[in-house]
C-alpha cells in the first residue's frame, strides 16, 4: 500500500479543486487510503481490547481458583493437625 503524505503547506486551498498543485483525485485516494488504514487500526484495536479483557477474566479466574485451593489445603492441614 503506498501513501501520499502533504505537509501542512501543501494542504492550502487555492481557490481550484487542487491543493498547492496537487490533483483533488490524488488527494482524494489518498484520503480514501488513510480511512482504510484507520478503519483497519480500529479493528485490531478492537480485537486486541476484547482480547486483553479476556485474559484480565481468566486472570481473575486462575486468582479466584488458587485462593480457594489454598484456603481448602489450609483449612484441611487444621483438620488434620488439629486433635478433635
């Protein structure tokens, strides 16, 4: 994918459908490139947001499931020390 940057001082209107001598279809495609890009970014931001809020729920889950584990081996080393 190729893109077309402009400076600022490129980008100044002159009264014509041309940007300081550049073509409105070559301003034009490369503003249709960059919404591409951008709509592209999107997505992965999405996909990688969704994918770290899974992990942060299995993170909980494994926390959650090793306390538990520990508090039921404790609480069965009580038992098992403890004379009744």
């Amino acid at each position: 994918m190729q893109f077309i940057i402009l400076s600022n001082m490129a980008c100044h209107y002159v009264g014509r459908k041309e940007y300081s001598g550049v073509p409105s279809h070559i301003i034009a495609s490369a503003s249709g490139t960059f919404t591409v890009v951008l709509l592209e970014i999107r997505s992965q931001n999405h996909h990688l947001a969704k994918t770290l809020l899974d992990l942060n729920m299995e993170m909980r889950r494994l926390r959650n499931e090793n306390e538990l584990s520990a508090a039921s081996e404790s609480k069965a080393l009580n038992i098992a020390i403890s004379p009744e």
